[in-house]
C-alpha cells in the first residue's frame, strides 16, 4: 500500500488561491474590452512600469535587440528551433487529408485547415522563457498559420533580446511587448490597434493561465497549464542526486510547482530528500525552490511497480520522468500525463528547451483528456460531403426522412423530402416520411 513520506498542501487550501486570481482576471479583462488600449496601457505601466508609445516592435527594434546577442546565443537559438521545426514537420506529415466513397455516389473526406490567425504568449515574469517562443511560434509556422502574433512582457524597462530574437527566427509576423493578463486580454479581444486573434497559446502564471480559461470560447486556447508539475518514478537504479536535482530543477519554477517521487525504495525515497536539503543550500533559485517543495512536494513509497504506476496515473502530472529497470513498461502502461522522459540520460530540461517535443503540457490533471501544444492544435480538421448521382441522393433521402419523423423535425425530413422527390421520381406527401 503506497504510503507517504511527504505530503504537500491539501486540494482546499490550493482551491482558495486560485479563487482569488479568478476575481483579478475577471476585472482586468473586463477593463480591457471596456477601454481598449488604454486600459492595456494603464495595466502595463501599473503590472511592469512600461508604456511606451507603441507596444508592437518596428523592424529596426527588432533588429537593435538582436544586435545584442552574441552569436553563440543566436546560433543556440536556431538549433533549438530546428529540432522544433523537425518534429513538428514529421508530426504534421501524420495529418492526412482524407477523402472516400463511402456508398456508390456518395464522397465523405475531411480536411486538415490551419487557423487562421494565433496568439503565442511567451512569459518572461520570473525568468524570460526564450523557448517557450520556439514551442508556439515555430510549430503555429509550421501549421500554416497566416497571422501569428506572439507577446512578451518586457524585462528590465525593455524588449527582452533574446525572446525577440526567437520569436522573430521563429517566423511571427507581429511582436509585442506585452505581458500578463493584458497581454493575452489584448490579442484575444483586441483593441483600438490590436486586431483581435482567432486562438491563444503558450504557458504562463496563474492569472495568464485563468484569463485562458476565461477566454476559451470567444477564442480557441492549447490548453490549461497552470504551475509547473514534475513526477519522477524511480527504483534503485538510480540514486538520490539525480532523483533530487530532476525534481528541483522544475521546482524552481515558482512557490506553487510541485514535485513529488514515486519510489518503491524507501531507501532511495530517504536519499533524495536529503539530497534536496542538500541542495537547496547551493542552488542559486533555492528560495523559489525551497517554498514549492515544502508546500507542494511529495514522497510516495510503493509496495510495487503496479501500485507505482497507478498511484502516477493518479496524480497525472505535466513531466513525468521515469528511471527504473522497465521505463518502456511504463511507456506501454502510463495513461495520465502531459510528457514522459525515459531512462536517466534524458530529463525534462530537454524537453523544456532544446530536443524537440513541445514543452507546453497539460496541467492540473488535463491529461487525462489532452495531450499538449503540438502542430494539430493549430489545424481545424473539417468534414465535407458530396452526393454525385440521383440514385445516391435519393437512397440517402429516404432514410434520413424517416430518421427525422422519428424524432419529430419535420422540417429536416422536407430537406431530405424534396431530394427524393426531385432525384427519386418518388410522391412523398409534405409533412410526412418516405416510405
């Protein structure tokens, strides 16, 4: 029976914190639908003391803030967006239009369309996440995308050189400096100067993520992802300092990630709680990582790898990174989760910003029912159909005119009504079902 070493915060107490950013949300997206730029003004000198006369970059600023780089930055930049772009590719590959007679003179297909225009947030509160711009930029580009515009609050008083540049490479046709909740209010409702968007992406805080959900329905989103969570399932063939550091490496995320171990090794279990007090005292984010392991970190001991797996199927975390004797048994068996890392010589820093899988993943246990940000969630995959012959026409008409009496739409039975008379030769009386 799985038992507890460690338990962070209970679900109540994370249920009050998440009903106060709501409220916020709710007033700042209200102000901006009310006052348009001004508010989007007002908040950004109010939340990041920046407003300057216009919040799009020229192409000469664009350009000034790239000269800032070195090149070993920018030759980075591009590798990272290159095994974005090449896995996004072979992804989209797997996206086939479709089109097929079903019955003589019937055709039915579908279509794979991208939207037409995107917003991709890019965060940049605590740390400036350059690679959050590949994630959304680079694979909205490679859906075919026509407009994508993509946000970033600014950092020290100005454009953040390194997430211009990234974005910029990344082939968005339009760059904000922007952040926040007005950043996501301004291209999900748009403004006096700001055309509205028809889908929002990328991860942020707490208040980004709610005003996502708040916004969903008036636009499209990816996805819901709130704080960072990391799950490591480890035996005994690994050691507590890897154990320890995968976890704190995503707990440094910000005081409300969390991070919890699965083991079947009270051993290891013990190890790598020691190893993170260990570490905590030389890790240069040890204060952000410190408060979110303490209120939200977990050790769970398993009697077994199958109740391993079911408690990690439970908890149905964002990264799970798995280090034991079977990782492809748990790659065969995991159900629940937003990204799997498997075997010790990958971790979720990979994935977070260089190898190639997108690193905007579902949270709060989304993914029991979606996957994360990847090239389909740009395409509409839309259905057709046609009916090339009277025979068909009116063989189809004849069913769906009695299935439509049967539930009463007397109306739909005429659409198809008329079909069978036009095509059929037949006299079905109006009002009434073919028979």
């Amino acid at each position: 029976m799985a038992r507890w070493l460690k338990k962070g915060k209970d679900a109540e107490a994370r249920k009050d914190a998440d009903d106060k950013v709501r409220a916020v949300v709710e007033g700042i997206l209200a102000d901006v639908e009310k006052r348009g730029d001004a508010a989007v003004r007002d908040l950004s000198q109010k939340f990041d003391n920046y407003a300057p006369k216009e919040f799009f970059l020229t192409k000469k600023e664009i350009d000034e803030a790239m000269s800032k780089l070195h090149k070993r930055d920018i030759d980075d930049i591009a590798f990272a967006q290159t095994q974005v772009r090449n896995f996004a590719q072979k992804q989209k590959e797997c996206l086939r239009d479709l089109e097929v007679e079903t019955l003589p003179g019937v055709i039915l297909g579908h279509k794979n369309i991208p939207v037409n225009a995107v917003g991709c947030y890019v965060p940049g509160g605590r740390y400036p996440m350059i690679a959050s711009a590949h994630m959304s930029v680079v694979t909205a580009k490679v859906a075919g995308v026509k407009r994508i515009i993509s946000s970033a609050p600014p950092h020290q008083g100005a454009p953040h050189p390194a997430i211009v540049a990234a974005m910029h490479m990344g082939g968005a046709d339009e760059i904000l400096v922007l952040g926040g909740v007005q950043a996501v209010a301004a291209m999900a409702i748009g403004t006096e100067t700001i055309k509205p968007v028809d889908m929002l992406v990328g991860p942020g805080n707490a208040y980004v993520a709610e005003a996502k959900r708040q916004l969903y329905g008036r636009v499209g989103i990816d996805l819901f992802a709130g704080p960072t969570e990391t799950l490591v399932i480890a035996d005994e063939t690994v050691d507590g300092e890897i154990c320890a550091t995968d976890l704190l490496g995503q707990a440094e995320h910000g005081p409300t990630s969390p991070a919890v171990l699965i083991t079947n090794s009270e051993k290891l279990a013990r190890e790598t709680m020691a190893e993170i007090e260990r570490l905590l005292k030389i890790l240069p984010t040890g204060e952000t990582a410190r408060q979110a392991w303490e209120d939200f970190g977990e050790v769970i001991v398993c009697d077994s790898y199958e109740e391993m797996l079911k408690e990690a199927d439970f908890l149905c975390s964002e990264h799970v990174q798995v280090m034991t004797d079977r990782d492809d048994w748990f790659l065969q068996n995991l159900t629940n989760y937003g990204g799997l890392f498997l075997g010790p010589r990958t971790n979720v820093s990979f994935g977070d910003k260089v190898i190639g899988t997108n690193h905007t993943l579902p949270t709060k246990k989304a993914g029991r029912y979606t996957g994360g940000l990847w090239v389909g969630k740009f395409m509409k995959t839309c259905t057709y159909q046609k009916v090339l012959t009277d025979e068909a026409s009116a063989m189809i008409g004849e069913y769906c005119s009695r299935l439509c009496m049967l539930e009463g739409f007397v109306g739909h039975a005429e659409q198809a009504n008329v079909r069978v008379r036009r095509y059929g030769g037949r006299n079905v009386p109006y009002g009434e079902a073919a028979e």
